[in-house]
C-alpha cells in the first residue's frame, strides 16, 4: 500500500466494524496499522495529545 510511504497511520475502529460484518481477519494485514475498539475514544485521546486527524 502506497500510503505507508507517506506517514499517515490508519487506525480502523473495530465497533465500526463489527457494524458492518468485518473482523480483523478480513481486513488486508498491510492494509490497517492499528485497530481501536472504540474509534471515537482513540480520536479525542489522539487530540488531547495534540496530534492531527483526518476523518473518512
């Protein structure tokens, strides 16, 4: 994956996930740097520790 070369980090959210039918399983193992099991809660803590995100 191309974007590993850029230094963006992706983090999937695993209730998202499970919202939708996916596990870790199905996910591409070079496709996802970390997965969260609440999303929101790893963003607002990342924000706390002044980092920039970007929402898709």
């Amino acid at each position: 994956m191309e974007g590993k070369n850029t230094g963006i980090k992706i983090i999937a959210c695993e209730t998202a996930m499970s919202n939708v039918g996916l596990t870790r399983e199905k996910i591409p193992e070079n496709l996802v740097d970390e997965f969260a099991p609440i999303g929101g809660i790893y963003v607002l803590n990342k924000i706390k520790e002044d980092y920039e995100t970007f929402w898709i």
